[in-house]
C-alpha cells in the first residue's frame, strides 16, 4: 500500500477510532499514521469537537403539562384498548361457543342461555351501531386528530 | 445527553407494567426528542411519542425479551416519524432552546460565540442527508452504540460506521472556518 492510498485508508477509518470502534491492530495503525501526519490529526480533533458539540446542541424541552398530558393519555388509552380488545375477543368465544352446543345437541334453549345470547346479541349490536357511526362521522369529523 | 441507563432490572419481570411505567418515565423525553429532531415540530413530535408508547405498550407482555428496549423504541419512533413525514411531505426545522444563564467564568463574549457555533453547527446538521443526519444523531446525541443504531434503523453496522464518516467528513468540511 503506498503512502498516499494509505493515508485515504486511514482517513476513512477516523471516525470508527474516534468511537473505539477498530479492532487493536486497526487502532494501532491509525495511531502510527497519526504520529506522523498533521492533516489527520487536525481531521480528528475536528470530529472531536463537533462531536463535542453536538452532544450539547440544547433542543427544547417540551412544558412539562404536555408531558404530564401524555402520561395521562396513555394511561387513559391503553386500557381501553386492552379492554376492546377483550371485548371483542369474548363476544366472539362466546357465540362461537353457542354456535357448537347449538349444532351438536340441536334443542331449544334454556333460560340462562337465553339471557347469555342476548347480553351477547346486545353487545355485537352496540359495538356495529359505534363503528358503524365512527365510519360514518369520520370524514366529516373535523375534531378527529385532537386526541382525547 | 447523559448515557442510556441500564434496563430497569430492579423492577420484577412479573409487574409488566410498572416495568413499562419505568421505562416510559425514562425514555419518553429521548423518544420526543429524537421524533422531534426528525419532524421539527413539537406538536408532531408529542403526538409521535404518544403513539409510539401506545405501540410499544401493546406488544409490551409479548415481546421479545432478549432484545434491549431502547433500539426497538427507537426504531418505533424512527417509522412513525416517517410515517408522518410522508404526510405531511415536508420537514421543519425545530428552534433551540433559548440561551441558558451564562456562567460568571465563562463571559457572555464567549458564551455567544459558543452559542453561534452551536447554531451554525444545527444547520448544517439539518443539511446533511437524512440517512446520515439521523445516524449522526442517534451516536453524539443520543449516544447509542453502533449495534443500537443499525437495530433502530435497520441497517448493517458497516453502513452506520459509514454514514457516520460521510456525516462527520461533511461537517467538517462545511466548518472549516469555525472549528
């Protein structure tokens, strides 16, 4: 490797040295080239600092009640979510449930199983009547990317 | 920015969400900052954070526990993030924070050109390349390690030891005069 194609090679291995990040051997070389040439010690103390600054560049912090705000939200959210979830997973065990006593032992039902079937009916229909108003509001709902 | 703690440890793995609590209450202003030094805006970068705990808290109890928290949270950021700069089909550019108290030893002679470097330095980060500025952010600023940044963005270490060069040559370049 002549000296002119090895000092591009080191160059490009400068940063990597600035974040420890060369094998032994590599850092080694980098050091030795280092020893010998001003313009790649100059190049690193450069990264150096910018590193340096960087690290300092100081972005706004957002006020604390929008942090607050966001706490709550999440803690508001992801229940419901959860419970939705659980909702919809029930709902559906259960008729499926009702389906299979149903079609194995054809017979008209009884009493519990009735008052089961239409808390379950119930609940299928009010979770269709809000999605089905959410689809319907949705393109006209100009309040829709407030969060709640 | 102060180093990334160690994963909350003491919290037992058997309360899933005070672990989550922990954890949100650690990196929630690191996820806000880093969807704001992608979108510029901080109502945006609030409402990125919000969604991005939502995601993480739905895959909270079923995820993969040998994987470390902050490069995945990151890389939820990093996709709403885009997400929303598709949308939205253009970046900003965020204000920094206004100039802190100046220090006695330090003099405001000082402190104001340290102060204009820091600026100069913001806008010519915000001119680099979205693969390298994002890179070049996650390492100085965040002080991810190589392995946490090509898991947060999907890439191969080769590529962020790369990028981070190109990054950092570039600047170096375009700060000739005030470095």
């Amino acid at each position: 490797m002549n000296g002119e194609t090895s000092h591009a090679a080191i160059e490009r291995m400068l940063s990597a040295y600035l974040d420890e990040q060369l094998t032994q051997a590599e850092a080694q070389r980098v050091q030795l080239h280092l020893e010998e040439c001003a313009s790649c010690r100059t190049a690193l103390e450069q990264m150096r600092e910018i590193q340096r600054l960087t690290a300092q560049i100081p972005f706004r912090r957002p006020p604390e009640e929008a942090l607050e705000a966001l706490e709550g939200r999440l803690s508001v959210r992801a229940p419901r979510r959860g419970g939705w979830a659980l909702l919809i997973m029930g709902v559906a065990g259960w008729i499926l449930y009702g389906l299979i006593v149903l079609l194995r032992h054809p017979r008209w039902p009884s009493v519990p199983e009735l008052i089961a079937a239409a808390v379950v009916i119930g609940l299928l229909l009010l979770f269709v009547s809000v999605l089905r108003q959410r689809l319907l509001e949705r393109p006209h709902d100009r309040y829709r990317k407030i969060k709640r | 920015m102060a180093a990334i703690p160690v994963a909350v440890a003491q919290v037992s793995r058997f309360e899933p969400e005070a672990e989550f609590a922990e954890l949100f209450a650690q990196y929630r202003l690191r996820a806000y900052y880093y969807a704001l030094q992608m979108l510029g805006n901080p109502d945006d970068a609030l409402e990125v954070t919000q969604e991005a705990f939502l995601r993480l808290h739905r895959h909270w109890v079923r995820r993969d526990r040998s994987r470390p928290f902050a490069p995945w949270m990151y890389s939820v950021v990093r996709n709403l993030s885009i997400d929303l700069l598709r949308k939205r089909a253009c970046r900003q550019e965020c204000e920094l924070e206004a100039a802190p108290e100046v220090a006695p030893e330090v003099g405001p002679e000082r402190e104001s050109q340290r102060r204009q470097l820091t600026e100069r330095l913001w806008r010519e980060i915000a001119r680099l390349p979205e693969a390298q500025r994002e890179v070049l952010l996650l390492r100085d600023w965040h002080g991810l390690s190589y392995a946490e940044i090509a898991e947060a963005t999907g890439t191969s270490l080769t590529t962020v030891n790369s990028r981070l060069h190109d990054a950092r040559s570039r600047l170096r370049e375009r700060l000739r005069g005030y470095l």
